[in-house]
C-alpha cells in the first residue's frame, strides 16, 4: 500500500511511522511538540549520522563491521554478551567476555555460516562511551540533548544510559518496555534492524493466564486463548525496518522486540527530561505498588515495612522515591543556575531550544511531579523532612523561580 505523503518539507512516512529526511530543515522545537510530547515513535535518515566517526572507522567498505578497527582499539574491553537462546525470565542470560573473544565468535559464525554450539550470542548494553571517552564515535543529535537521565548519572557516580550493541544476523532482544520507562534513541552504525512497536496499553492485552508479559511476542502460543486470553484484542505491532545510518526515536512506555535482521551495530541512549518525567513517576508508583503486594504479608509485623518496600525498589527498578527527590532536586539546582546566567526576553519560538532556554519548561515539569511526590502517602512515610532541602522548601523555590523568569 502507497504511504501518504507528508505535508511538511522533508518528512515522509515509512514503515507507518515518519521519515525525517532532511537535518536542515527539522527543528528542534518540531522534534519536540511532534514525537516527545506526542510520544510518537519516528525515524530519522543516514543524513542525520553522517558526520560520526563510527558511520566511517567502524564500517568497512562493504558496509560490514570492520572487526581490525574494533579489535585494535576496543579488543581488550570487557563487554556484556548474551544468550538469546537461554531465556531467563524475561531477558537472555549475560556474561563479561573480553571484546577480542565476541569478535572472534561472531567471525567463526560468519565463516561456519551454520549455528555456534555456543548459542546465539549478542553484545548488548556495553558502556563504550563512558569507558573510551575520547575516541571520536559519534555525537548526541541537539534533538536527544535535554536528557535529564544522564545529566543526573553522570554527576553522582560511575553510570550512564548510553550503550552500544553489536550482533550478527538473527540476534534479537526480548519484548520489553525501557528502563523508567524512558525515551529511547538507537542509531544503526552499520546493518539492519526490525522492530516491532507496540503503543502504550497495548502489552496488557499480551499478558498470559497468570498476568505476565511474553518473553516473544511472536510465540505461537499466544495464538492459545487458554494461555493468552486477550490476546485478540491487541493491535498488530508497527514493524519498522530500520536502515545502517538510520536513528529511530521509541517513545515512553512503548514496548518493543528488536531483531538484527544482519550483522549489525547500533548506538543507543535512554533519557528522560520535562516531556516524560511525569510518565516516569507513573512507573515508579507501580513499581512500588508491586513490591509492597510482594511483601504484603509482613506489612503489620515487620518494623520498617515501608523502608524495607524502599530498598527492594532501589535493588529491582534502579531508583526509588529517596532517590527520585534527588534527581529532581539536582536538575532544578542545575536549571537554577543556568537562569542565573540566561535573559529570559528570547522569543518564544525560541524558548524551547535546548539548553538554558528549556529551564523554564524543565522547572515547571519538575515543580508538577514534585507536587505529586509531596502528596503521595508513600513518600511521606519516608522522613521527607529530613531532606535537605525538605521537599515544600525546594517547591517553593521552584515556584518562585518559574513566577519570575516567567514571561509576562
Ligand atoms: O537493538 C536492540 O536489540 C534493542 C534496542 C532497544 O531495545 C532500545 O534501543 O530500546
Ligand atoms: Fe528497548
């Protein structure tokens, strides 16, 4: 079937979802009101990674992974590498190995061109960046910079959201939905990807007898009404193939499974900022309410129930709600900073650059979840005054701070 064409200069549709052709003429403040705020999925053309190093020294020129330049600048890394035959839970079992030896297995498999008794194997989630700051792989489009996620990490310890993945045709990745919740970006160094987007709501129609999401949405068994009683009433995925060069932008909370459909590399972030904190903050209320049904039986015996509730989250989601006041609390610090140093008279089409500009957007989005956080008995529950500054104080900044830099 022909895809209509799009009004707008430069952006087709493709695959059901936009095409943005054309860097030149696609702003920052589109990207933003389009598919942040609209939680729209969309991808964007080679054109938009021509210039990183990687799209050149990792790539040979038949456009396969140029395995002497990883070797010799990256061999010795040690880098997370999973099973996807073996499913352990909902996800593939990982191990460390050192990029030498994944890089000698995927040639083996190329050469045997029949399965490894090894398994299909797939380095997912390697923290390149952080580990090889310097070397020129590519950079973070303007589109994807407010990102709080990182911003956050990367100030208080030794994490980030910032991956590379390397796998040979057939490797995939599981149905999921991504870390709180987060946007994702992920750009195609070299190869072909396939993904299969599901819009948020549509994965509890995926849920089996016993309430849990698919391992692979493509199992026949979900065809079983027995096991998969809803499962007729969820909407086909949108399949998008994603191109070498190509970056697709999948939204919060859109569940997705992914399949290198060729050898392929990709560099991917996930980020949260003012557009989908509060989506975030709705993950974080289910995640506690989850752990608290967990360990419900002990709820009137146990002293310190409720921080005990804490830990588990911290342990099982990455963050919890202590933590969520402190990331909050920075990036308004930070934003506070950078009004200090801004004039707030720029015209409006302007306001929502990133940078300085979006602090007053990203102190009113913060000012709402924090609202929300305030009011919350489980929050409460956590000797909030103890905080410093408690939480009422820093909305009372935050309120003051949006009333003046605000335009009249
Ligand atoms: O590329 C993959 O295998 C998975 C990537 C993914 O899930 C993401 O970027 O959110
Ligand atoms: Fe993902």
């Amino acid at each position: 079937m022909d895809e209509p064409l799009k009004v707008e200069a430069g952006v087709k549709v493709r695959d059901h979802i936009d095409l943005i052709e054309e860097p030149e003429t696609f702003s920052y403040h589109q990207f933003f009101h389009q598919y942040m705020i609209g939680n729209s999925p969309c991808l964007f053309s080679s054109k938009f990674t021509e210039s990183w190093g990687s799209r050149r020294s990792w790539v040979s020129a038949d456009n396969e992974p140029n395995w002497n330049h990883l070797l010799r600048n990256f061999g010795d890394a040690a880098v997370p590498v999973a099973n996807c035959d073996v499913k352990e839970y909902n996800a593939n079992p990982k191990e460390q190995v050192p990029l030498r030896e994944y890089i000698e297995y995927w040639r083996e498999c190329r050469e045997n061109a029949s399965p490894s008794p090894r398994g299909c194997l797939y380095m997912k989630d390697w923290h390149m960046q952080r580990e090889y700051p310097d070397h020129d792989v590519y950079e973070t489009p303007e589109y994807f910079s407010s990102d709080w996620l990182n911003e956050y990490w990367d100030a208080v310890a030794v994490d980030d959201y910032r991956f590379v993945y390397m796998g040979p045709a057939g490797s995939w990745t599981p149905f999921h939905a991504d870390v709180f919740r987060s946007y994702s970006w992920s750009a195609n160094i070299c190869g072909r990807k396939k993904w299969l987007l599901f819009p948020p709501g549509q994965e509890e129609h995926l849920r089996d007898c016993h309430g849990n999401l698919p391992y692979d949405v493509t199992s026949a068994a979900l065809q079983d009404p027995d096991l998969y009683p809803d499962c007729q009433k969820c909407c086909p995925p949108i399949e998008v193939t994603q191109e070498a060069g190509e970056i697709i932008f999948v939204p919060s909370g859109w569940h997705h499974q992914v399949y290198n459909v060729i050898d392929t590399i990709s560099i991917n972030h996930n980020w949260v900022n003012g557009c989908n904190v509060a989506v975030m903050w709705q993950f974080l209320q289910r995640e506690l309410t989850a752990v608290q049904q967990e360990i419900a039986e002990w709820k009137d015996t146990m002293d310190g129930w409720d921080l005990h509730c804490q830990v588990i989250m911290k342990s099982c989601t990455g963050i919890n709600y202590r933590e969520f006041y402190a990331f909050l609390k920075m990036i308004a610090q930070r934003r506070f900073e950078a009004l200090e140093t801004t004039a707030v008279d720029v015209p409006a089409e302007e306001r929502m650059a990133p940078g300085p500009r979006h602090a007053v957007f990203d102190l009113q989005k913060i000012a709402d979840v924090l609202s929300a956080l305030i009011d919350n008995g489980d929050f409460q529950k956590l000797d909030v005054e103890t905080l410093d500054p408690p939480p009422k104080q820093l909305l009372r900044q935050l309120k003051t701070a949006i009333a003046q830099k605000s335009p009249a």
